[in-house]
C-alpha cells in the first residue's frame, strides 16, 4: 500500500497561475459584468480580509461580508458571489483524474488531497465535484489549522496517514511545496503538467 497524495489548485484543477498562458484560467473574467466588481479590485480581498481564512481561523462570509463594502459592492450577497467563484474556478484537469482513476484500478494505494483550502470550497470540493468518489481523504489547511509550506502541516499530515512502509508520492504546483515535504521525508514531485504524473517511474510502472 502506497499514499499518493495531489495538491488541488494548479494540478487536479487548472489555475490562474502557470508558465504555459495556454494552461490559465481565470475564473474573475467576467466578475464586473455579472456582479459589477473590477478584478483589480477584488484582488486586494486577499491582501487584507483573507488573512486566517485559510487556517480556519475565520469565516471566509464574514470576511467577504467586511470587505465588499470597502470597494463599494456592498450589494453583493458574500454567498451567491462564493458560490459563482466556487462553480467558476474549478476546471478540472481530466486526463490527470482518468490517470488517477487508472492508478486506483491498478495499484495498492491509497489517494489523498493536500490542499490549502477553507471550509466552504474543501466542502464544495469533495461533494458537489464528488472528488470524494476517487480520493479516501482531503487534508485541508482550515481544518489542520495550518497551511503549507509550514512543517507542523506535514506533520500532521503524515501522523493522519499513520505508518507508511513507502514514502508517500507527493504532487504539487509549488516548489516550496515540494521541497518542504521532502524535507519531512515525503517523496516531492514537481508539478507542471500531467505528464510530471504520468511520466513518474513508480506510476509508470503501476499503470503499464
């Protein structure tokens, strides 16, 4: 038995954030026409509301609920722009998840998200996109009540899977990531496209 464990955004799930232009995607696009909120001006919700909401510290509502006022869209509903964001920035990377699918036919593992999530999109994840149906659990900074990079993440990450003969397979977008996890004994895999998974010796070796 194996952990194999995916980081979400930016590899199950395509992100604003890749070297690729082609590989993007923005989900605030048309956030001005359909809640008449400027992209630049939401991007300083994460500059000075979002602190703690990642870590569980405070609610994600209440945090859009103080900060929208302050860019004068206090006649947005904080819920019905979290759920436009949530349908909107989860474009799943489907060759990966056919080849995770493949992998959970085909190998002894065990399969996991590591992610830095709050509650609401770790709920919105795992149910209404039925991630659930393929991984066996969702390790998410909100409910760890710490993020990664940080070390005491991966340690209760590794305590939460329990003895593990193999290192765990790790795959994530961030070097930082990747290196912090190595770090704790983990085996980190750079991720950029599927073909970082699919090209992996071990998985190659899995699904052959």
């Amino acid at each position: 038995m194996r952990a194999v464990l995916f980081d979400v955004d930016g590899v199950l799930i395509h992100s604003l954030f890749h070297p690729d232009a082609s590989r993007i995607r923005n989900w605030k696009q048309h956030l001005e026409m359909d809640f008449g909120i400027a992209v630049e001006d939401f991007k300083k919700f994460f500059q000075t509301n979002y602190q703690g909401v990642a870590t569980g510290e405070r609610s994600i509502v209440a945090a859009l609920d103080e900060f929208l006022p302050t860019i004068g869209a206090e006649h947005v509903n904080s819920l019905d722009l979290l759920e436009y964001w949530f349908k909107n920035d989860t474009p799943l990377n489907r060759p990966l998840l056919d080849g995770i699918k493949q992998l959970q036919r085909k190998a002894d593992v065990k399969l996991y998200l590591v992610t830095n999530q709050e509650h609401l999109r770790a709920f919105f994840l795992w149910h209404e996109l039925k991630l659930s149906h393929i991984f066996d659990d969702m390790f998410y900074s909100a409910r760890l009540g710490c993020k990664k990079p940080d070390p005491a993440y991966f340690e209760k990450v590794t305590a939460l899977l329990g003895d593990q003969s193999t290192a765990p397979l790790f795959f994530d977008d961030s070097k930082g990531n990747v290196e912090a996890a190595t770090n704790h004994g983990w085996e980190g895999v750079h991720f950029l496209t599927e073909n970082d998974f699919f090209s992996h010796p071990w998985v190659k070796e899995q699904l052959e």
